[in-house]
C-alpha cells in the first residue's frame, strides 16, 4: 500500500517546501499570535488537509498540549489532530482534516452568523455543547476559546471547534497572572494567579458563548433567545464558580429545559 504522505511520513527538513512536493499548497496562514504557520493542502487525489507547524518554543508547548489533548477526546465536531511529523530544529507539524467554513472570530462573519434564524443558532450552540460533554468526560477544561474556535459553513449548515490547543487536563490551580483568551469570554478567576480554574470554568465560557452567539449586536443588548434561556446563562456566568452550574452536563440538562 503506497504510504500517505501526510498520514505516514515520519521527519521532513522543512514543512513548507515538503507540502509543495506532495500537494498544492492553497492557503496559508502565517500571521498568528500562536507563533504557528498553517497550511491548507489539496493532494493529488483531490483530498484536502490542514498542517499546523510550530515556529517557536511556545508554540510547539501549544501543539504538545493539543496533541494530548486529542488522544483522549474525540468528538465529530472537533477537528482532530490525526498525525502529526517531526521538522527542523525539533519542531512538530500536526495533521488535520480541512473542512469549509468562515471563522466567527472576524466582525464580519459573526454578524452573519447572529443574523441567521434563531433555530440555526440553536443548532450551533447545540453541538458546542454536546462537544464540551466530550471535554468534561474526559477530564479536560477549556481554556481559550472563544469565536475564533469557530468555524461555521454557512452553505451547509455545519459547525467545527478548531485550534483547541489551550485545553488541559483539570482542576489545576493558576500560576500565571492569567489565563490565555478573550476578555468577553473569560471568567473571573482567568486573571487571578493561585485561582483554581476547574469544570466550572468551562461552564462560564459556554454561558458567555451562547450569550454572545445569541445578541443581535455587539452591546449585548438584542438578546434573541427566551427569558428561561437568559436565566440559565445568567447563572452559568455568575462570577463566583460556586453559584454556576457544577458541570457542563447540568448546563446541558438546564438548557433544554429552558427550550
């Protein structure tokens, strides 16, 4: 059987000029505050990847934890890390599924997005969540994300969660000043060294994403959910963990009832 040549190869000298002997390479990003370049590659038999590549010491510790994390969690709308390859210098490269779709992190696209019909949204949100079950089975806490972890297909209705590279295994107490992230989308405890960050901090970032997702605006101000829905938001974002819902799965449960 003829080896892939993204799935099987073991050590290139350079990630770039490799891609090109093996596919075309049509899109690049090499602007990320992550220190990653990324490619997306079409090979000859017409399937598309996208290839992560370390540049710098912090983002291969970035494409370490990623590459743990998705050994143990698995779920159809995270865009998983299938293989991965060994560059110059001791950098890595990770392998991925390409997948259609627009970020909702551009002011553009998010607007779109919040334009859509609510049920649309509903749907979105819905798999955001059932993803995050997966997380919480297996131990880990999101830690970074935001709508820049969101990559929707307009045309096809379809929601994936991308570069997850942040999540850890939890509970785990902060020794930095923060956390990685957004500030629309943090916690309180995020921005506080010797804080514990656990399963709760996870629901308050879901609480603010289906807060967010769900306003017609940018002020949050043009709510477009229920009262119920509001509610259930407003406890999973209350500042203090305790009084948040005490897992993903309670949120879940609380979020269907108030359908």
């Amino acid at each position: 059987m003829t080896p892939h040549p993204l799935l099987d190869v073991e050590k290139v000298p350079a990630v770039e000029p490799y891609l090109r002997t093996v596919g075309e390479v049509f899109r690049g990003f090499r602007k990320q505050d992550s220190g990653c370049f990324s490619y997306g590659v079409q090979l000859p038999d017409g399937t598309r990847w996208f290839v992560k590549e370390a540049t710098n010491d912090r983002a291969q510790c970035s494409l370490d934890r990623a590459w743990a994390f998705h050994r143990v969690v698995r779920h159809p709308v995270i865009v998983p890390q299938l293989h991965r390859f060994a560059a110059a210098g001791g950098r890595t490269a990770a392998v991925m599924p390409w997948h259609e779709g627009e970020n909702l992190c551009t002011g553009g696209n998010r607007s779109r997005f919040r334009a859509l019909p609510v049920p649309r949204i509903l749907r979105a949100l819905d798999r955001i969540l059932d993803a995050h079950l997966a997380v919480e089975a297996a131990g880990q806490i999101a830690v970074d994300f935001y709508d820049g972890a969101l990559l929707y297909d307009f045309e096809g209705d379809e929601l994936h969660l991308i570069d997850l590279d942040d999540y850890r295994p939890g509970p785990f107490v902060l020794a930095e000043d923060r956390l990685p992230g957004s500030r629309r989308f943090m916690a309180p405890e995020e921005w506080r060294r010797g804080a514990v960050i656990d399963i709760r901090t996870t629901v308050h970032v879901l609480g603010r994403t289906a807060r967010l997702l769900l306003d017609a605006g940018e002020n949050e101000d043009a709510f477009r959910g229920t009262a119920a829905q509001l509610a259930v938001l407003a406890r999973a974002t209350r500042a203090e963990p305790g009084e948040r819902f005490a897992g993903v799965r309670e949120l879940v449960e609380a979020w269907g009832a108030a359908k």
